[in-house]
C-alpha cells in the first residue's frame, strides 16, 4: 500500500512509474514470443513520454484514433502511426493527411468503397503516400465489413489511387466476461478470410491487425501479424474484474480525498440511529471528491460498480455525480476517516486520460513529476 504524495492535491491522477514500465516490457516480450508486432493504442494514455517507453521497448509503431492523436504524437518523434478509424476525408482532413505523411509513415483505415473514393480524391496526387487497411467486423458489430466484402473496398481504394496494405479488425466484444477467447477466435477467422479474398483479388496483405487488451495475448500469430492493444500499460477495473490483470498490474488510479461519512441504519434514518438493528436501509458510506468529471461515466452492465479503490477491493463505487463518488463499505470494516486519501481504479481508463491536463507520475509514494496530457482532446 503506497501512500500519495503531499505535494497531491485531490482528486489528481497517479501514474506509478515501475508499474508502468513492467507492463510496457511484459506486454512487449509477450507480443514477440507469439511472432506478433506489438503497435499500441496511444489513445489509452494520450502521453509522448509513455509512447517513448512502448517505442523504445520495440513497439513497431503506434496506434491512433484520430488525426488530431496522429500529429501529437508526429510532433514528438514517432514514425509510424495507424489511424485505426474508418475516415471520412473531406478537404480539410486531405490536407492535415498531407502534412502527416510528410513526418511519418501514416496508414489508415477504410470501410467502404464510397469513402476510399472520397480519400483518394480528395488527395490527388498524395493518395499513393498513405497506405489503407480495410476494417472487417469480426463479431464487434460496430464499424467494418464482412470479410467477404473486403476486396471490393480495396478494390476501391486501389482505383483511388491508395496503397492497400492489408486488413484490421477490433474485437471489442472481448470486453465481457467469458468472451476474450471466443472473440480471439472470431478475430482469427475474420482475419484469414478476408486476407484470402484480397489475395485471391491480387493483393498483397502484409498486414493483418488484430487484438485489443483483453484478446491480445490470444491472437494466433498465423492469422495476425501484428496487435495494438491499449489499455494495458496502464489497467483498468474492467480488465481487474475481467481477470485480464491484477491488482499488481494497475498503474493508474486516482487519488481521492473523504470528504464525508455515513455509519448508516435503518432506512428513514438521518442520524445513524440502529434502533431495532436493522442492516437494511441506509448504507453505511463515505464520499469521496472524485467524481464523473475525472472517473469518467463508464460502467459496464456486468460491472460492479463505478470503480474500485486499490486498497480496499471489497468496497463498491455504487453512484457517481460530477464531483461525488459514493462508496458503499463492508460492514465488518471501519470507515475511512474524514480527510484519509484513497486511491481509486476507474473503469476506464481511456476516458480519465482524455479528463485531465497531466498526471503525477509517483514511486514508492514519492512524487518524481508531473506528464503533460499532450493529446488531451484532439478528438478529431
């Protein structure tokens, strides 16, 4: 248990740099002994220094959601930068894509054959400077094609002049108890096909890009050739109840003040009163001063609660306002004391980073300084 740092102020961001560190060079070394590049999702933590750690651990590029990701992390020296997003180029994007691929090697996604013909025109002569890989759907069901569709889209995207260098996928529904390994399965299956139709269409498919936290670490080397998970340099309580980490993994939480107690009692009391000894009615509670507004919203329905705090796992986060965190407590355990600071593992983390203008980076409860939230939201 790590105290938080005096020079704190709550509710603030806590990053501890030696867990970091562990689960970049874990997830690296995983990656690599399964013959996958690792091309981490840069949108989890939005931070150049954290990008400089997976780099420098052998990460052979970076994932983005969005050009404003794209440029930020361009500006601070990253060379290889996928846009893992279906875009839609109008002139403006056109001309931001331009700019980009003159810093680095930028490849982007595509879901239709409409927008391929809209990139490619909109980027005249620079269409052959960006590379595009057509997004399947492997069972998410949000955005991409079915993999039998996958060779129209390039097809489209080659008359557009784009370069097509292979297919994606997210298997998001790998974030739900009892998924990861069947959505790595879907992901495997969705894969192959449609990198078999774009072959047998007369495309090369060097890439083929999978894996989200979750299923990373299931993807078959023999259908993917490279994943970009996220969330896992940094943890979350959606992969601590998923059991995709542990306790011991997380290096994010938020640091957070008691500003108020409750013991409870029967319901109808205000005053703590158990006259007939009830243990129904109202919770016994405290409130701390981290709400929405740095948590983020999220909850997932099989979720339990709205968070967890580090060092007391059997309390639930049970409601959350803006500037509020209720936190239902254990009978059998004393209530924090007004003023004590908790750390606080939110749901997830991507939204907490896109929160916040910087975070503390701590060791052993000793504060070493402060990172700058650089692609904080660039959303578009």
């Amino acid at each position: 248990m790590h105290r938080i740092p005096e020079e704190v102020d709550t509710p603030d961001v806590l990053i501890d740099r030696d867990v970091l560190q562990r689960n970049v060079e874990k997830m690296a070394a995983a990656v690599r002994e399964r013959g996958l590049r690792l091309r981490p999702h840069a949108k989890t933590h939005k931070v150049p220094e954290i990008a400089a750690l997976q780099l420098a651990a052998g990460a052979a590029g970076l994932t983005v959601a969005t050009l404003g990701e794209a440029e930020v992390f361009a500006a601070h020296g990253a060379e290889d930068l996928f846009v893992a997003y279906p875009l839609w180029v109008g002139p403006r994007q056109a001309e931001r894509l331009r700019r980009l691929s003159a810093a680095a090697r930028i490849s982007v996604g595509v879901d239709s054959a409409e927008a391929a013909a809209a990139m490619g025109g909109q980027l005249g002569d620079a269409a052959a400077g960006i590379a595009v890989l057509v997004e399947i759907d492997s069972g998410h069901h949000r955005s991409g094609v079915h993999p039998d569709a996958a060779a129209d889209v390039a097809r489209a995207a080659a008359r557009a002049g784009l370069r097509v260098e292979g297919v994606f996928t997210f298997p998001g529904h790998s974030y739900a108890p009892g998924m990861p390994v069947e959505a790595a399965a879907q992901e495997q299956r969705a894969l192959d096909r449609a990198a078999g139709q774009l072959e047998a269409a007369g495309f090369a498919v060097p890439r083929r890009s999978g894996g989200s936290t979750p299923s990373a670490l299931l993807t078959d080397g023999a259908a993917a050739t490279e994943v970009r998970p996220g969330v896992y340099v940094l943890g979350d309580a959606q992969q601590l109840e998923l059991g995709r980490c542990a306790l011991e993994d997380i290096a994010l939480t938020v640091a957070a003040t008691v500003v108020s107690r409750h013991e409870g009692g029967p319901a109808g009391s205000t005053d703590g009163s158990t006259d007939d000894g009830a243990d129904d009615g109202v919770p016994r509670r405290i409130v701390l001063d981290a709400g929405s507004k740095v948590l983020g919203s999220d909850r997932a329905a099989w979720a339990t609660g709205h968070g967890r705090l580090m060092d007391h796992p059997e309390a639930r986060i049970t409601a959350l306002s803006e500037h509020h965190a209720t936190v239902v407590w254990p009978e059998d355990a004393p209530l924090p004391a007004l003023g004590e600071r908790l750390r606080v593992i939110p749901n997830h983390v991507c939204l907490t980073m896109n929160l916040v203008d910087d975070v503390a980076v701590v060791r052993d409860g000793a504060l070493l300084e402060r990172w700058t939230v650089a692609a904080r939201g660039r959303n578009s």
